[in-house]
C-alpha cells in the first residue's frame, strides 16, 4: 500500500471514533512523495485525546497496512500527541490535540502572546498551517471554524509583531564587531539572526504569517511593501559574507536592507 492510499485508510479508520471531530493535512497535498525524503502530517482534533494505550490498539487492528510505527513521539504540547506510521518509505504522522487547546492556542497568538520563536518552532507558523490546512474529515464544521480564525488576521497581531522583530534586525555591537574582526563563521552567525529577524518583519509588513524559510523566493516577489530587489539582495547579502574580504560589503548591504523595510 503507498503512502497516500495508506493515509485515506487511517482517516476513514480513526473518522469511526466519536472522539475525533476533524482531521487535516499540512503543506501540498500535489507534491510528490518522495521515500526518505517526504511525509504526511495530520492534525487530529479531539474531544478527548485517545490515549497511547487505546491508539495502539485502534492501530493494531490494521497493521498490516504499514511496515513500521513509533509511537508518541510528541507527548503532548505545540505537536500534540504524534505516531509516527512508515508506509512505502514516507513517514504518516496523525497528531492529536484535543479542539479546546488548539483553538485557545490559536486565540492567544492571534493576541500577540507567542511572538517569540520557540526553538525551530514559530508560534504564527502555525497560523500559516492552519489557514492553508487541507480538511479531510470533520463534523459539525469543527476545521472549517478553526480555519476561519486562523484567516482572520487582526491588524493588531502584524503591527505588534512587526514592531517586536523590527527593532532586532539590526545588531550593531555584532555588525561592528564583524567590521573589525573579519571572522566569516562569527559573521554568518550575524548574518543568520538578521535574515531570521528581517523575514518575519517583512512578512508582518505584508500582514502574512510566516511559517519557515521554504518557498521564501515566491513569497516576497508576491509581497507589495519590500525593498527594491529584495529576494537578490539578501542573497548578495549571504554570498558577500562567504570571506573575509568582502565582509564590509555584506555589512553594508545588510543595513541598507534593514533601514529600507524600517522606511516603508
């Protein structure tokens, strides 16, 4: 069985249990699948989550339908309670999280309260998520409300946010400290909490939620309020800090790229 095939038959499995009130899956749902390199990831809400014991043995019912299953590799908490399937060579990953702590979550980022990335995990990334999520089971319209609150994007979020990142972009005890020293690997640490801080800046300034770095180009070129030749620009940015000698150049263009989007 592949993977997708292997995905519909969980969905219609677990869809059965009058606990679950929604499954959605992230990201494209075109994109190849691609072994090793590719997976499914679902959010399950619930009104209550099944617990590991009763998810083993919902799953054990159609084991031999996958090759392999790890199970609640999240405990609880931003990804829920995740399993992990192997089917084909693409991990299938349903996460569970009951409907009252998703939707309070959602609430308080919307509320600007979760501006801070938590490790490699933005908390409006997962707005991005939600708004975009393809629904593949729900009743009473328990996605389709959720998803209406990620889309509603209050003005107030993207101004505190913007303002929140904006001040950050430019260090300049490092960037001085980088003209002076000409160190590439202490450089691209700077260079890196620039970009991180500038992209989201940039995205509240577009009043779009910026859920990682993939499909960055296709993005800003669709933004209105940027810097001229934004995307090439950061790139120069990048490339010009690769050596020592034309570290003062990528310095440069750097605060020129930050004081331009503070201008706009």
């Amino acid at each position: 069985m592949n993977a997708n095939d292997f995905k519909n038959r969980l969905v219609e499995f677990l869809s059965d249990d009058e606990r679950i009130l929604g499954i959605g899956q992230t990201g494209d749902m075109n994109a190849p699948l691609i072994p090793g390199k590719s997976d499914i990831d679902m959010f399950v809400l619930c009104t209550d989550v099944p617990s590991k014991t009763e998810r083993e043995e919902m799953y054990r019912k159609f084991s031999a339908e996958y090759e392999s299953l790890q199970m609640e590799v999240c405990g609880g908490g931003i990804w829920g309670y995740g399993d992990i399937f192997m089917c084909g060579g693409i991990d299938v990953m349903p996460m569970y999280f009951t409907v009252e702590e998703m939707q309070g979550y959602l609430e308080e980022v919307l509320d600007g309260k979760h501006l801070e990335k938590e490790g490699r995990f933005y908390p409006i990334g997962r707005l991005a998520s939600i708004e975009s999520i393809n629904i593949l089971f729900e009743r009473n319209e328990t996605w389709s409300n959720i998803v209406a609150l990620a889309k509603s994007h209050p003005e107030s979020l993207f101004q505190k946010w913007y303002q929140s990142e904006c001040w950050k972009m430019i260090d300049e005890e490092d960037l001085g400290r980088a003209e002076l020293r000409h160190e590439v690997l202490f450089y691209h640490q700077v260079v890196e909490e620039f970009l991180d801080h500038f992209l989201q800046a940039l995205y509240a300034k577009n009043d779009c939620y910026f859920p990682s770095r993939k499909r960055t180009e296709k993005a800003i070129a669709e933004f209105k309020k940027k810097p001229e030749n934004c995307y090439m620009r950061l790139l120069k940015v990048v490339e010009l800090a690769a050596k020592e000698e034309t570290i003062e150049a990528s310095v440069t263009e750097l605060r020129k790229l930050g004081n331009e989007l503070k201008e706009i």
